[in-house]
C-alpha cells in the first residue's frame, strides 16, 4: 500500500518550486468536474467525494450549475500534496463558457487536459488545446473513463496525435478494458498499480505475467520516442540502447515544458481509479512558478520598460521573486456573501493585508481589506500572499478581469487575457417599469463579472441588447438576473451579428473636407483605393489587423513628396477606422478590406488631423457605398453524435439549416457527423435533435469564423 502524502504544504515555504498553478482542460462531460473532485478527495482537500449527477461537487457550488450538470464558471481550488501547493482552476468545457477558459489560461503555468477514452480527442478539447498553446501553457494528458464500454487508450491517444499534432508520450497501460480495467502499469517506474474495489488508495506492485512482453514493448517505444525529442535522452540511448528510470524521467519533464511532447497518463475518475499517479506526474512534469520565465510588461505610462525589476529589449520584466516590487493579474471578479472578490495571479512580490496598490490602468491607488485563500464558494482568510500564489482579496472597488496590479512605487502594466467577441444578441427589458434601473444595475454587475457580455442600445429601437457568446451563455445570463437579482425579464428572440465586407472596390475617390465658419478653417483633401482584403473571415495576413470587433482591416499609404505628411497619414488611418462600426448595408460592422491612401493634398494653415480623420472617414463611407458589398454570418462547426438509423434524419435537418456537411464517422453503432452550419440556424436545435432521434442524439459546437449569406436570406435580414 501506497504511503499518505496528503500533508500539509509548508505555508512559511518561500521556495516556489513547491507550487503548481494548475488548469483542468477539456470537452464538456469529458469528466474535467469529476477528476477535480478526486484531486481534492485524494489529497485530503474534502473528506467525501462528491459527484457530478448528484450536483454535490466542490467546483460546480452554483445553482445553475448544479441545475444543468455542467460547468459554468471557473473555480479556484487548493489542495496539498507530497509538500507542494496546488492552485488548481476546473474550467468550462462548453462553447459558450470558452472566455472563462482564456482567462484562466492566462495565469496558469501548467494545465491538465481530459480526454474521453471513448471520445477521443472532441471539438472543445480541440479548442482549449489551441487556447493553451496560445499562451503557451504546458500540458499532460489524462485519458479519462477506462472503464467505460468501448473504451481504447490507443484509439484516444492516436487521436491526440492526429487531431492535435501533439507527440504523446503514453507512460502507463491499462489493467483490464471497460468494467474490468482495475490499475496500470507505470511505464516509467516498470511497476503495477491496482485499485482493489471500494479502495482510496493503490496497491503496487510487480507487473502481472500475461502483460510483461507488452509492457517491455510499451517502455521500449516510449524510450525511443523520449530519445527523438530530448538530446541527452538520444545519446544515452545510442550509447546503452535504453534509458535509466532518471534519464526517462527528466526527458518527459523537459519535453513537456518545452512543448515538444505531451505526457499521457490514463485512469477512471469516477472510480477513483489513477488520480494519485496524475498528481504525481503533475508535480514531476508540469513546471512551477521558479520554472517560468519573468514576466514582462511595460512601465506604465510610457510604454517602455524602466529600471524596476529588469528591464529586456522589448519591455520590462519582473521576475516570481517575493521580494520584487509587486506585479499582479486579476483575472477574474465575483459578486458573493463575502463581498466582491477579485481573484489575482500574483507574478513577484509579496501582497499584505491593508496594503496599498496601484490599479495601472485608472491609475488609482487601492486598499487591500482581505487575502482570501479560495476553496470554490468557500474561502480561508490569509495574512499574506507571495509571488506565483492565485488568491482572491476584498476591497478592490474598481478592478476588472485584466487589471494589472502593482505596488505604486514601481508602476507596470501586464498584457490582459483577449476577450471573446460576441456572436449571440438578445432584447432584455424589465417587465415592470419601475425595475429598470434596478435592470440597468444589473447588466453592469453581469458585464463586470464576464467581460465576454456585452450592454448596448440599440438606436433605431431603443431596447437594450445583450451579446454573448451563444445561445446558453445568454441563458445562463438571464437566469442569473432572475435569481440573484430577483428581476422578472421578458427576452427577445436571439440575433446573430452580422458583418458587411467588400466584394469588389472602388480606386481614386476624391473626398475634399473644407469647412468655413468664420474663424480658424478646416481642409482636407484625401484621394483613397478600396479593395476586397483576403477572404474576409477574420484572421490577420498580410499586414492586416484584426480589431476588437472582430474586423479585418489593412491601410496603407503610397503618397509620395511629401503631399500628405505622416501625422495626417495617421489621422486619416483613424477616421477610416471609424467607418468601419456601421456598413452601408444594414449598419452592421464592416470587415475585410484594404484602404490604399494614395494622393491627397494640404492647406498651409486650414489643415489639421482633426480635418483629415474627418475626411478619412467620410472617404471611406462614400467608397463602401460605391462599392459591391456583401453581408457575411458567422459559422460554426457542428459534431452531431448519433446511431447510425438516424444519420438520415440528420442529414436531411442540417441540409434544411443551409449546413454544409464536411464528414462522418462510425463506430459501434454510432454516427459522428460534422458539418458547418450558419450560427442563425441553430437556435432550437438542441430539442429539435432530440424529438429527430428519440432522445438519443447530441451535439456539440464550436466557432469557424465568417461566411457569405446567400442571396435571398440576405435580402430578408436586411429587411427586417
């Protein structure tokens, strides 16, 4: 029997080795809440393992939550093992919560991703696969549900490697398939691990005789394959033709952290069954905060590095050292019984309760009222936090997802997680006239807390329109307002956002802005090229940008002589700029396009940026309603899991939503289907699959960018 290394970690320890910041990533019910809950089981975090279908886990303490059986928001959690300290984050594995995952990710050092073994890898794993190799984020992989019917590590594992590019690195082989799969066997320590029935804890020993030959065959390919991507493994290798337990070891540590390869372990959560091995392989293979490079920002207010803390050629950097100046993320912010709660990602320093701190930002200076040691919904109250710690602190008024927070002696200004752009709109009024302020009030708090939402008022109608990310995510947000608020809404049918984009242009529009009132005169005169940029589905090539709005945009100028100096160059960048947030179509932004500045003119005294923005921007409109434009929708890609009696029927369905179908797969009696569906055509269609398939069809959804509206379904959305 294993020994219990469930004890405390060292609180006085300023050693940050001995500290993991951990992200649970995966598809939705790939077990991400389950694997959480046993972590915290199995280091002593909770003394009763709770579960998901029974809404009585750790992590998902929100009655929505608890109510739909998935994960809504991140939860912070922290735990103890073998003398380290786990801040761990259980992230949403939906679509529609994918902010929540960008967020986190931005503070994490180390993530773990789950992977059905019957699955595979799915669309969101995909995604937040890509999330964390955005930011860099080292992974291992947990090959969850072994014990499942028509479960296989190596179909799981293929999968990774072809859908994800990853190099796996398997270092365990299942005991038994499906309801018999009762341990692994440890690749690298060559021992058996078996879970006996009802146990908390695991039983080594040596490895059984009917899977010795497969287990040499097993350690030798992962030796060769560790040998391939780890230099000092490889001349071992070629020196002794195998590797030591040690080589072996520090090879996947490094691999991992470089991102080269990818550590697979595997187990049954819901079991209990190879939780105790995937902490030990996190805190083995997944860096700490010491492994991590400094983190680099720039001095606020200047844009440029300066003394404190180092600075490197593009900014300043500030190592995890408690005793630098401080420099911290706040990541995310919460309205709970305790109060508002801002939860921080500290990179160096040392955070004191009552210290002061500088929001960079607003450049207002802040009081620290509480350190909050955060346990999901419940929380420990802390004297102090050091560098590479994820904490929550009361008293913060004015912080928001993305605030740096620094000591106001050594002012610097971190790069904030990006922010989801919405694709879902809905009208929310208050039923009762008297609650619209009350309303108002509300939509600021769900705005603060999830910075993907986003308020406006619509002109034309005068309502207030909420945007998200999907149809769930509004739901959610709605419900929200009607629990926690008490507000009784009424919600429109949902809208999706559509963009304008540029089919064929328009060359040398002449716009001359010349404007006499009596005084000082304005005068600008801008010669501009309109022209159809790549294919307008929103990602940057050839120089251009994409913007907040999601808009593609490139501009550049080809005067020559001096007829246009740089900063009314600049100026008239701006005003086109400003054009782009209503098409001549419908008012819907415009993407896209490339602007050419190629001739213009200048008046000794009447010329000034304010006359050329003002004239870029009316060039640019006067050439987007002279050119051929179209409107464009956004498209997701759709997976719709079903028996195979019912790929006809779904067929036929995404045929009649204008979804055009790139494949399908079979195995064991089901149907994959994939297709790209317009983003319009999808409301409902959750309850329409299951009255098509009795129940028995799912499906999951994620983001594939923009597409043209064909003609007749154009003309009726610009109508009405």
């Amino acid at each position: 029997m294993r020994t219990d290394r469930r004890t405390p970690a060292p609180s006085s320890r300023s050693d940050l080795t001995a500290v993991r910041n951990l992200g649970i990533l995966a598809h939705v019910d790939a077990g991400k809440t389950t694997v959480t809950e046993r972590i915290l089981f199995a280091t002593g975090a909770v003394h009763k393992r709770g579960e998901v279908h029974e809404g009585t886990t750790v992590t998902d303490f929100d009655a929505q939550e608890r109510d739909r059986g998935i994960t809504i928001f991140a939860a912070a959690v922290s735990c103890a093992w073998d003398g380290h300290r786990i801040n761990l984050i259980d992230t949403p594995g939906h679509v529609d919560f994918a902010d929540e995952v960008e967020r986190s990710l931005r503070v994490l050092d180390g993530a773990v991703a789950v992977f059905d073994a019957v699955a595979g890898v799915e669309p969101q794993s995909e995604s937040v696969w890509r999330q964390a190799q955005r930011y860099g984020v080292p992974r291992i992989a947990f090959v969850n549900k072994l014990d499942r019917a028509g479960a296989d590590l190596d179909t799981a594992v293929a999968s990774l490697r072809d859908r994800l590019g990853a190099v796996p690195l398997v270092t365990q082989l299942p005991i038994g398939v499906e309801d018999g799969f009762t341990g692994v066997v440890d690749l690298v320590r060559m021992r058996a691990l078996h879970w006996p029935a009802d146990a908390t804890a695991y039983e080594a020993g040596e490895v059984p005789a009917e899977l010795r030959e497969e287990t040499r065959r097993r350690r030798r390919l992962l030796e060769e394959t560790a040998a391939e991507l780890h230099p000092t493994a490889l001349e071992e290798f070629c020196a002794a033709g195998a590797l030591t337990d040690e080589t072996l070891a520090l090879a996947l540590r490094e691999v991992t952290l470089d991102g080269s390869g990818t550590v697979v372990l595997c187990g049954s959560a819901y079991r209990n069954r190879g939780v105790e091995p995937l902490l030990d392989a996190v805190l083995a293979y997944l860096p700490s905060p010491a492994d991590k490079p400094p983190v680099r920002g720039v001095a606020a207010g200047t844009g440029t590095g300066t003394s404190h803390g180092g600075e490197g050629e593009d900014g300043l950097e500030r190592a995890a050292d408690p005793g630098a100046p401080l420099a911290a993320l706040a990541f995310k912010v919460a309205a709970t019984a305790t109060g508002r709660l801002t939860y921080l990602r500290l990179y160096s320093g040392t955070l004191r309760k009552g210290d002061t701190v500088l929001d960079v930002g607003t450049g207002r200076t802040e009081r620290i009222a509480r350190i909050l040691r955060v346990q999901a919904d419940r929380h420990t109250e802390l004297d102090q936090a050091r560098a590479g710690d994820i904490v929550a602190v009361v008293g913060l008024k004015t912080a928001r997802a993305g605030t740096t927070l620094c000591a106001p002696q050594a002012p610097l200004l971190l790069e904030p997680p990006v922010t989801a752009v919405p694709v879902v709109s809905v009208a929310v009024e208050a039923r009762r006239s008297t609650d619209t302020g009350r309303l108002a009030a509300a939509l600021a708090r769900l705005v603060e807390e999830d910075p993907s939402l986003v308020v406006r008022s619509d002109p034309e109608t005068g309502q207030t329109v909420l945007s998200g990310m999907g149809e769930l995510h509004l739901e959610v947000a709605v419900e929200k307002i009607r629990r926690d608020h008490r507000l009784e809404v009424t919600v429109g049918r949902p809208q999706v956002s559509y963009r304008e984009t540029v089919v064929r242009g328009v060359t040398g529009l002449v716009h001359r802005h010349v404007k006499q009132d009596g005084g000082s005169g304005q005068f600008a005169h801008v010669v501009i090229d309109l022209e159809p940029w790549g294919d307008g589905e929103g990602e940057g090539r050839d120089g251009a940008e994409v913007g907040r709005d999601g808009g593609v945009f490139a501009f550049r100028s080809t005067v020559v002589g001096g007829r246009v100096p740089q900063e009314f160059v600049r100026a008239v960048e701006a005003g086109c700029r400003d054009a782009l947030a209503d098409g001549p179509l419908g008012g819907h932004p415009v993407t896209g396009l490339r602007v050419t500045l190629t001739d213009g003119s200048t008046h000794v005294k009447d010329s000034s940026e304010v006359a050329f923005r003002t004239a870029g921007r009316a060039a640019l409109r006067a050439a987007l309603r002279a050119s051929t434009m179209a409107l464009l929708e956004p498209v997701v890609e759709v997976v719709v899991t079903v028996p195979e009696d019912a790929v006809g029927t779904v067929l036929g369905d995404l045929a009649a939503r204008r979804g055009r179908v790139a494949g399908s797969t079979s195995r064991s009696g089901t149907a994959a289907v994939t297709a790209v569906v317009p983003l319009a055509e999808l409301f409902g269609y959750a309850s329409g699959l299951r009255s098509r398939t009795q129940g028995r069809g799912t499906f999951t959804t994620r983001p594939a960018g923009l597409a043209p509206v064909p003609t007749p379904v154009a003309t009726k959305v610009l109508s009405g």
